[in-house]
C-alpha cells in the first residue's frame, strides 16, 4: 500500500534531486563559457569541482535513536518498507537492533548487497568512515531481490551474536564487570554483538534519490561506539527519538536524550523530531475517544516539558498499526496510527531546510563566481567603450593631436606600473597577515601535539591522569580554533583594505569576493568538543581496558579534531589563491587596453584607413561582449528563479496529523 505521504517523500525527493541536477548544469555551462573565453583559471576550475562534488555527494540521512523496545525498527519497516508485505527489518519483540545499521542505495556499485564489519576491527586504531572506503575489512554479501524471504533472513545477520571469553568482551570494549557482583558468580562467558556496523545498498525508490536511513542501537552502544554521537548523528538532517507512550520518557530515554542527542548541540531545534511511538497500548475500548485522546495529548505534554522541546515536534504514532494498515490496505487504521503526520513531516520540512542549507553553501558560493565573472565582463566591456570614444574621437584630427594622445597612454602606463608596485606590495602584506592562520594549522605541529598526548595517556597509570591528558588536548584544540578566529578576523579586515584601497586610489570598479569565515568549523568542532567532554567525563573510563580506551579516544575524537581543522587549512589555501584574482584581472586588463592603445596610435598614425578598420573591429568586440553579459545574466537569473521557487516550498506551514483514537 503506496500511501499519499509515501508518494509525497518520493516527490519531494524527485523534486530535490532535479534542482540539484538543474543546478549542476548551470555549472556545466559557466565551465563551457570560461574555457571558450579563457577565463577558466585553475582556481576557478577548482572551485567548480568542489560544488559539483558537494551536490554529487549530498545525501538527506535520517537517524533513528532509541533505547531498546520502544518499537524503532517497527517504525522504519512502517514508514519505508510496508510495500514487501512484511517486516523486511528484523523487528520483533525484544532487542533487535545489534549494531548500527544503514540503509542507502550504492549508485557505484548499482547492487543490492549486506556489508557487516567484525567487532574485531574496534580494536584497530582506524575510524568508520576508513574502514568504509576500505572494502577487505569487510563481510559483504549480495541480496537476492527475486526473494523477499532470503532478503529477510539475509538482513537477520545484523542482529547475530555469539559467545566470547569475557577477557575477549572487556579487550574489545564490550564487557564492564559489575563490582557489587561476587568473584564467584561473575560469568567467564558472555554474550556480544557479532557485527560492529551494518551498511545495506538497497534499491528502495526513496534510497535512490538519495535518502540514507541510521538505525542505531540502544544506549550502551552509543556509549561504547563514540564515533555515532561524535560524527554520524550530528551529520543527520533529521534525528528521530522513539519513546514508548505507555512509559514516557524513562530516566534510560532521559539519559540518552541529554548527552547524545541534544547535548551534542543544545541549540538544534530543527531536525530534532520525537515520536512517541505505541499509541496503541493507550487505546481503550472501555474509554471514551475523547478521553482517549486526553492521555495522549497528556503523555505529549509531559514529553515536550521533560525534554525541553515543542509539541510540534512530538509526533505521537502506532507503528506497529500502521504498518499493518498499509499492508492490508486499511486506510481508517493507517489514519487511527497518525503516522501521515510524522511522513508528511519528513517529506516537506527536513528536505525544504536539506535545500536551504545547498543554497546557503554550494548555490551562493556559485552565484558570486557569476557575479565576480560579470564583474570582469563590465570591466572588459568599460574598457572597449573607452577605446571606441577614443578612437572615434580622432575623426578629422591632425598628426599632433594624436603623438598628444600617445604621450598622454605613455603616461597611464606609468600609473599602470604603480597599480601593479601597489599590487604586489598588498598581496604580500597579506600573505605575511596569513602566516599565522598556517601556524595554527600547522599540520605537522598538530602532530606532534597528538603523538605526544598519546604517549602521556599510555604512560598514565590513572583514570585521573588519562582524563587530565584528555582535557589538554581538547582544550589546545577549542584555544587553537579561538585564536584561528581572531587571526582570520583579521585577514579578512586586510584583505576588504587592499580592496578599499585600489577602488579609492587606483580607480578600479571591483566587487569584493567571498571573505573567508571559520565559522562553520568553529560550530563543528565545539560540537565534536562537548560530545568528548561527555565520552571523557563518563563512567566507562574507569573500567575499559586503557589501550582500547586510548585507541577509541585518538580514532573518535582526536582524528576528527584533526580532520576539522584540515579541512580549514584546505578552505583557506583555496581561498588565498583567489581572495586577489579581480584586482589582479582588471590590472591585466589596464595593461592590455594601454598596449592596444598605443598600437592603435601607432598605425592610425601611419594610415588613416587603419583607424575605420579599427573602429569596427572594435564595434564588433563590444556587441561580442554584450552577448557573453547576456548569456552570464542568464545563468543567474536562473539561479534565482529556483531560489524563489525553493522558497515558496519552504514557506508552507507545517502541519501535523492528530491521533484519531477509537
């Protein structure tokens, strides 16, 4: 059964997708002009494949979180996979979810397939997002689509255990004995998870379009596997948090939404959906619908109140109903379920914020190359004009007047000359400005910071000392990215100064390009910062083994930290190349116009006839250069004509579906 809100998500992603194909074209054709009219510096080049490739990667995930029971599992099955007719997910009563799991589709690859990563590897010093790109780590098998019953029980390996010494559970992190427990009653075998991660490419109509699905485990996993909260659930468009509404919220949902969820970033409002899920167990035959619906609405308040959220975030749902509705095509059932309201939530709201996030990042950036090309097209075009008023200027005038007007271009060649003294001597007072922005991200300096922190934690004998070690290094990281942002302050106020300068005194008509912000890094790796203040301060310090603890520590956070402030010192590097190239084109354009000046003189002097010919040749550039603006003001047009559309998406309230109770 292909509800309504199903078809919404899948159009909406359509529609997604298509603006970003659309967008990607435009690229395609600005890349085409600037090579035709050679203007495609490397940097430009560059930049154009980092938007595209942004696009090109650009997925929407939604993370589903919850403590064990509350019925998470259900829930996807319900929203995504009730067209199988089954529970394609393994979802039954009990814990079934064993290790993180992602659902997606593999356009590379182009196949459906189960990949499951031994819990041995978390004894390697490596992070996820390695071990993806590295396939022999791991177990991948094919899925047979022709059968939806080898399907199912292919995908129940994701919730395989097996028996383990308990040295082996405590070497990998996944045994913390319990100290009022008797030496004599504590087990020698336990049970843990057989597999660490589970990555499913499925050829689900949405996950094709770009949707990633994250099941996670219960809370002790989240502990246990830091990299969930450090990395995969901050980089969620959406995070939904399964709560059971016959319980509420217990003191385990509590502790979970408090130092994995919101505390990764106690501002995020948006994104940050609740559902609480199992509705059913409050309907009442007994009851009235009106009463009904009271506790409901009682049980949504007293959420909203614990957690510090809005109602318009909590969607109270039947997943279990809704589910069966779809499959037996019950739409009063599937209605009674509310489960359309938290769908029609996730189709319209997350993907119309996805593409306000593109437009903020990937599209503008795009829109001030455009702007910055027109830029340069006004001031080529300024430039003919001027020569053709000269040149038109000398109709009927004598030899004198014109040697006159070669003198006077001999002498913008000396001003010319000073632009390029003024020039140099600004751009290298910008780069000596810039030194200390590399200095901090310095990478070999950063480096040594971690070899050394990483010694003094193997040599430390205390959970105290490996804490002490912990905080050092995470403050050397948030004092590094303080100083980054006072430095690139002050880059920024130098580089809008050269710019000042050259418009004023120089005379250059210019538009100032995109100033460099570390903004966006500072967010990200506070947000990394007080996730590992809670991975730091937490009970599992003092009882996992020290090793596996400090390899857990350096592959979670630190290779993260490190990898943040790369990516800052890449951004910077990129921009450094460009932050003069305007000036630097117009000055190329001064001395190009001086010398076509003195040639011009030079022949017009010689031959009368030479200055007719010249005039219409440069007629002819100037309607050439007309047509390139026009085809420029195009592309941008085009670009804000889907802006305006995107945003009468985005302007529509939202709605959310009332629980019809029976």
């Amino acid at each position: 059964m292909s509800t309504t809100t199903d078809l919404s998500l899948d159009r909406q992603l359509s529609e997604f997708n298509q603006w970003k194909t659309q967008l990607m074209g435009t690229m395609d054709d600005y890349q085409r002009w600037l090579e035709r009219y050679q203007l495609l510096t490397p940097e430009r080049r560059e930049r154009i494949r980092e938007c595209r490739l942004t696009l090109q990667r650009d997925r929407l995930t939604l993370a589903f979180v919850a403590e064990f029971s509350r019925g998470k599992t259900e829930l996807i099955n319900a929203i995504f996979f009730s067209d199988y007719g089954r529970r394609l997910l393994p979802s039954t009563a009990g814990r079934t979810t064993m290790c993180p799991t992602e659902l997606f589709y593999d356009d590379a690859a182009d196949s459906a397939y189960i990949s499951l990563l031994p819990m041995e590897t978390r004894t390697q010093e490596v992070t996820l997002e390695q071990l993806k790109a590295d396939p022999k780590a791991w177990v991948t098998h094919q899925l047979d689509l022709a059968s939806a019953d080898r399907i199912e029980d292919r995908l129940r390996e994701i919730i395989e255990t097996r028996q383990v010494p308990v040295e082996a559970a405590a070497e990998l992190g996944l045994y913390k004995p319990d100290p009022n427990q008797p030496e004599a009653e504590a087990p020698i075998r336990v049970d843990i998870p057989k597999w660490r991660h589970a990555r499913v490419s499925f050829p689900h109509p949405l996950l094709k379009q770009g949707l990633t699905i994250l099941d996670t485990p219960g809370l002790n996993a989240l502990g246990s596997e830091p990299e969930l909260t450090l990395s995969m659930l901050p980089a969620a468009q959406a995070i939904l948090f399964v709560l059971a509404a016959d319980t509420g919220v217990t003191r385990t949902d509590l502790e979970m939404w408090q130092n994995h969820i919101k505390g990764f970033d106690p501002r995020r409002q948006h994104g940050l959906i609740v559902v609480l899920n199992k509705i059913d167990t409050l309907w009442d035959e007994l009851q009235s619908a009106v009463a009904v619906e009271a506790m409901i609405a009682k049980q949504k308040e007293e959420t909203s109140r614990i957690l510090g959220i809005s109602t318009c975030q909590i969607f109270p749902v039947s997943a279990q109903k809704g589910l069966l509705a779809k499959v037996k095509t019950d739409t009063a059932l599937l209605e009674r379920s509310a489960l359309s309201g938290l769908e029609l939530h996730l189709s319209r709201d997350i993907l119309d914020a996805r593409r306000a996030i593109i437009q903020d990042t990937v599209s503008a950036e795009f829109s001030q190359m455009l702007e910055g090309t027109l830029d340069m097209v006004a001031a080529r075009q300024q430039g003919l004009k001027e020569q053709l008023r000269s040149l038109e200027g000398l109709a009927g005038k004598s030899e004198h007047v014109i040697e006159h007007m070669i003198s006077a271009t001999r002498d913008e060649h000396l001003a010319y000359l000073e632009d390029v003294k003024a020039f140099r001597e600004n751009r290298e007072a910008l780069r000596q400005q810039s030194e200390s922005l590399y200095r901090i991200l310095d990478l070999s300096r950063i480096d040594q910071l971690i070899d050394e922190t990483r010694g003094r934690m193997l040599k430390s004998r205390t959970t105290l000392g490996l804490r002490s070690n912990m905080r050092l290094i995470l403050s050397t990281f948030r004092t590094d990215m303080q100083i980054l942002m006072h430095e690139s302050e002050e880059v920024r106020k130098k580089a809008r100064s050269v710019y000042r300068l050259f418009q004023t005194l120089h005379g250059f008509t210019v538009t100032q390009p995109r100033m460099f912000s570390v903004m966006r890094y500072r967010v990200e790796l506070e947000t990394l910062l007080k996730e590992a203040e809670v991975f730091r301060n937490g009970l599992h310090i003092a009882i996992t083994e020290k090793h596996f603890l400090i390899k857990q520590f350096f592959s979670a956070v630190v290779s993260r930290a490190r990898a943040i402030l790369s990516a800052a010192k890449r951004e910077i590097d990129s921009w450094m190349k460009m932050v003069l190239e305007p000036l630097a084109f117009q000055i190329r354009e001064r001395r190009n116009l001086m010398e076509s000046k003195i040639q011009d003189m030079q022949k017009i002097s010689q031959s009368r006839e030479n200055l007719q010919r010249r005039i219409a040749d440069l007629t002819e550039q100037e309607t050439a250069i007309s047509t390139q603006q026009a085809v420029l003001r195009d592309m941008h047009q085009a670009l804000h004509r889907s802006h305006r559309t995107t945003g009468n998406n985005s302007s529509r309230p939202a709605r959310q579906s009332t629980p019809v109770t029976a």
